[in-house]
C-alpha cells in the first residue's frame, strides 16, 4: 500500500470514528424540541423563538418557541415532559418547585432544572395620553390588562394592587390583543411585565401618545418588602420616546430551564450557543444583554442542569455544591 493510499484510509477511517462519535453523542435526543414562551407581542415569545431558532440552525435540529401562558404554564410544561424547555421568571418557578402554582396546586416541580440566565423582567404600565393615567394612584377603579392568566404581569400586578390599596378590575389577554384594546378604549390600561423595551409598548408608542409609568420609591420599598423574591430597578429614558427621565421599577430574574431528564449532551450545546453568541442574542432581542454568563449568580435555589454545569465550569464559573443536580 502507498503511503498516499494509507493516508486516505487513516483520514476516511478517523472521519468515520469522528461521524460514530457524533452520532452517539446525539442518539437520545429528541427529533425536535419546544420552548415555552407566552403570548405573541411580548418578549418571551420574541426572545424564545429566536433563540430556539439559532440553536435549531447550529445544531440541525427542528426547534421552535410555542405560545403559552407564560411562566406559571412554562414551569409545568416541563415538569410534565410536554416540552422540552421553558422560560420562568423565578418567583413562579419556586411557588411551583414548592407546590404552590395556582395551575398545579400541591404538585412539586421537582424535575426542572436551571439552563441559562436570561434578564430582568420590568413591571411598568401604559395608558393613553388623553386618558390622564400617570400613576399607580390614578389606576383605582379602572379597567387594567395585565397579560394571560398565569403570566408573570397576572401574578404580580393582582398582588401589587392589593399591597398598595388600589382597587382595579383585572382583564387577562395576550400581549397584542391587550395593546389593541388599549387603542380602542375596551381597557385603561395595559400593565405588563417583560424584557424591556417591551414590543408591544414600543408598537403602541408609535400609533398613539402614550404614558409610560411605573412605581414611586416609596411604592418600590413597599413592594419589595412584602415580595422578597423580586429587585429594585429601573426604566432607562432611552427605553420609551414616552419617558423624559430615568424612574424606578420593580424587577425579577428569568431563567430558561429544562427537565432533569433532559440528555445532558443537548442541554450543553443550547447553553453552549446562547451564551457564546451575545451579539445574535441582542440581535434577536435588546434584553438579552442581560443574557451574559455572569448572571448565573442570580439563581439561588433552582438545581442546575448537568448539562449546564459543565458549560459553566468549562468557563470558569463555579456552581455551588447545593445547586448540582
């Protein structure tokens, strides 16, 4: 045998080794998977769907962000198996960890498991410029969207309103349905909570006047002191052309995650992707610039997934001992 035709055998061979290697690394996942959002025109949907879309193009796998509830549904999506990942703000995520999810009273979400951090979520409201809404005061008695039924804005806001004294007749709806009604007077006022800016408040900006408000300073330390779980923020000027200055707000974290059961082999290279490509993640939305591996740091109680794990210590991030699956 030549030494040419050696060499074309030992290369065909070692591609061969390399295609079995890859082909076993990827025997037990799933033909496709789906990520649960919320509804269309909020961030979630946004963000899930796009990031769903560049890790199906980098690992040739079918994948898509779905609509849903958002995180309250999310969590037990796929506690349940029903899909693949989820994306929850963490204060749901623990009720339901603790079986408190108004969806699956008394049933532990035990199963889910940490991916990557996402961003803050903001709660902030919008109403029309005519209307003379500019504060949560001014929302008493009024007629207030506060995104689908187990959304994060659906959990909170309710919950905001009774700690302030503020008596508000609550509409549940998608992000888009709730900024039409907004236009054609059905609701008051729209508050949600999302990555900023918010698609939906950005769209309505640009087809009527608008107010954009949030909490005062002594509202954010009621709030803060009676929900533990969530931060002090703050809405940047740049965020709205209707805001004139900078105002504080009320923050969580969000996290995607997964199922414990999940191959450990996928749930690497999804974390993998996200967190090496921030640039296409802003490119998909804004908020992802909180997308960044050193926000791992703001998930104190949620298991990480293995899979997770070792893309994070890879890198030089350490997962405390309590938090490994």
């Amino acid at each position: 045998m030549s030494f040419k035709t050696w060499m074309t055998a030992v290369t065909a061979t070692s591609a061969l080794a390399l295609s079995a290697t890859a082909t076993a690394d990827r025997a037990d996942w799933p033909s496709s998977f789906t990520v649960g959002t919320a509804s269309q025109g909020g961030t979630y949907y946004i963000y899930g769907s796009g990031w769903a879309d560049m890790v199906a193009g980098e690992l040739d796998i079918r994948a898509g962000g779905e609509v849903t509830g958002g995180p309250v549904q999310n969590v037990t999506l796929v506690e349940t198996g029903d899909h693949e990942f989820g994306l929850v703000t963490m204060g749901p995520a623990k009720e339901a960890w603790d079986g408190e999810s108004e969806l699956a009273p008394g049933m532990e979400h035990r199963n889910i498991r940490a991916v990557f951090p996402m961003y803050q979520t903001s709660f902030h409201v919008i109403t029309r410029e005519g209307d003379d809404i500019t504060s949560m005061e001014d929302l008493e008695g009024k007629r207030v969207g506060v995104g689908p039924s187990g959304g994060t804005a659906d959990t909170y806001f309710p919950r905001f309103f009774d700690e302030l004294g503020i008596d508000v007749r609550v509409r549940n709806g998608g992000a888009s349905d709730l900024a039409g009604q907004l236009q054609d007077g059905l609701i008051d006022a729209f508050a949600f909570a999302a990555g900023t800016p918010i698609s939906a408040f950005s769209q309505l900006e640009a087809e009527i006047d608008t107010n954009i408000f949030s909490v005062t300073e002594d509202q954010q330390d009621q709030l803060l002191e009676a929900f533990p779980e969530l931060s002090a923020g703050e809405l940047d000027a740049d965020l709205y052309d209707s805001l004139d200055e900078a105002i504080p707000a009320i923050s969580i974290w969000n996290f995607a995650i997964t199922h414990q059961d999940t191959p450990a082999s996928l749930v690497y290279e999804v974390t993998r992707i996200v967190m090496e490509n921030h640039d296409r993640m802003q490119s998909i939305h804004n908020a992802a610039w909180e997308t960044v591996p050193e926000n791992y740091e703001h998930n104190d109680w949620m298991p990480w997934h293995p899979g997770a794990v070792e893309w994070f210590e890879e890198n030089g991030y350490e997962i405390p001992a309590e938090l490994r699956d």
